[in-house]
C-alpha cells in the first residue's frame, strides 16, 4: 500500500533509504467504504489524505439543500478540507467515498516535525501546492473562457478514465452544466 | 524599496546577512504607470512579482469585451499569471496598473537556482502559495455560502483600506455584483 506514495514523492525529489523509512513510518493506513464520509461540515481536520485506491468527491452543501462539487479525488491525488486543514478551523465541506477507499494520511503536527527533519519536503510540498493553485486558477478561467465541451474535454484529461467511474450528474455538477446538456456533449462525442 | 520585501521573507524564514544580500541582489525593480499593463495575454510570463507600492488588477476579458477580475494586489502582495509563470505557457491575463507602481520582480529561473542555494526559500514559497490556494478555494465558496453583504466585508478585511483605491465597479466586479448592488450594500453599512 504504501509503495505507490512513495514512487509519487520520489518522481519530485531525492530521499536517501533512511529517509524514504521515516516518511513511510509516520503515514496512517485508512480505509474508507463506499457512501461514508471522511469528512464532514464542522470537522477540524488534522489530515491530508493521498488516495491510493478509490474515488472520493468534496462538495459544499447549501442552504438550500444543492451540492456544488469542488474537487474529485482518485488513485495518486491528494484529497482534504484544505481550508480546515491549513488553518485549524471548522470543515466547510464534505468528503465522501464514491468507491470503498484506500488511504494514507499525514497528521498536520507530524508533517511539520518532517520539514524540519527531511527539508525536501518543503520542495515536495510547494510542486504539489503549486500545482493544485495553478489548476484552481485554471479551473475559474476554463468557465469564464471554454464551452461546455472544451470543459468536458479538458475534465476527461484531467481525470482521464474516471468518466466510468462517476455518474453522469456528478460531471455535470463539476462543470457547472445541466445533467441533459452534459448527457448530449458525451452522444456528440461518441 | 527592498527592506520591505526582506521584512515580508523574514517573518517566515530565518536567513543569515549573507543570504539576505543573495535574495535580493537577484530581484529586478520594477516601475509601472498607472493605466499601463504588467501582462497581457499571449505573454510568456518569467517573473513573479512583489508589489511594494501601488494597486494593480488581474482580470480575464472574455470574447464579449466583459472584464471578470481575478486578483487585486496592493502592498506586500504577490501577483502574476501563475498559470503562464509556472507553466511557461501564454498568459491569459491582462495585469493592470491602477496606480503608479513600484514592484520587485522575480526571474522563473533564478528562482529556481535560488532553491538549490538557499532551501528555506522551497518553505517560504510553499506557505505563501499554500495562503493563496486555501484563499482562492474560500472564495469560490464564499461564493456559494455567503450574502453579498457578509462577501463585501471579508473583502474588506482581506483588502484592508483598499477600498478607497478602487472605483465601485471594480469591487463589484470581483464579488460578482451588480455595481448598484454594491453601492446599496455600503450605504447600509455606513
């Protein structure tokens, strides 16, 4: 289980063995069944979760009862109330398995006792960080500037295989289109 | 113009006198005019930027001539196209001048040679980056989850005194509201 994260932060920097064995040893094996939450409204959330196995999907629920689905996880993705994580306050969003799930968290305490003890980790984190804020900014821009097609086209590349994996209205809520409107791009593309 | 951007790094990082010399020997001054563009779009954007007096704007204007603002910067602040910077791709963005500028700019790739040289920098850019991904995923729930008025005054707080600098239009354009909507909202609370 835990091979996959480690080939993950190896493609971003160097680890000696010693260090590869202390990032691996402070990582805590979760399991997640399909339908629970692994996070919900009001959690302070003390982990950020890698997915080595599953689907999950974070959405905000409002007032009136409507999901807006922020951010789909899958296998190599790193999933989490960010917001709750980062800043210690309460969960805004849901976190909930589409799938049973396999996964590995870090504990926020334990993480900075690892910067200061493997420093390329700092590295690691500010690729991955970076990445995650430039897609965001990405994301804003695609629906201010992209057809609906050209916003499914890119999803499909940015999630490529997970189309069989999520319902056609799940797609739909990400891309801000109707489910009938997403349900004719995809015979269009067929 | 370069103890402000020292006073910004070392409420993060420790550096040593010598470190602090090599950090901002390699930043380049910068002076915008008011009304003039820091990027536009189908720029290969190389530096990143730290303003250090002035007010600039970030927006995206799509095929029908309407702005959609993104960012405002204003002192002690960060600004690019980070998509364009991170990913050497065209900007999409135009960058604007409000006011006279003065800025400090970072080169991509002394930027890089300065993460070999000098590591704490991959920790001060990690949690400056970290900052603004939690921040822009707020907004977009903000977005979702708050009253126009309740948007309005986290704007202020994120933007201490800058309404005074922006043109009613330009604060109604980044929360998303009519400029009347906005004008109603501030007569309320005054």
């Amino acid at each position: 289980m835990k091979s996959k994260i480690l080939s993950h932060v190896l493609e971003i920097i160097d680890l000696t063995k010693n260090q590869q064995d202390e990032f691996l040893s402070i990582l805590n094996e979760k399991t997640v069944t399909k339908k629970s939450f692994l996070v919900k409204p009001g959690d302070i959330v003390t982990e950020e979760f890698y997915v080595v196995e599953g689907c999950l999907v974070a959405y905000y629920l409002d007032e009136l009862g409507n999901k807006h689905i922020l951010q789909f996880a899958v296998e190599d993705w790193w999933i989490s109330d960010f917001e709750s994580f980062f800043n210690q306050v309460p969960a805004k969003l849901y976190i909930e398995a589409i799938e049973d799930c396999k996964l590995l968290g870090i504990n926020k305490e334990v993480l900075e006792v690892l910067y200061q003890r493997i420093p390329q980790f700092e590295r690691f984190f500010r690729i991955k960080t970076t990445k995650a804020f430039v897609s965001l900014r990405c994301r804003i821009l695609s629906t201010l500037q992209k057809s609906a097609k050209e916003r499914y086209l890119e999803f499909c590349k940015d999630y490529p295989d997970i189309e069989k994996r999520l319902a056609n209205y799940q797609i739909a809520n990400y891309l801000g289109l109707k489910p009938e409107s997403l349900s004719r791009i995809r015979k269009e593309l067929v």
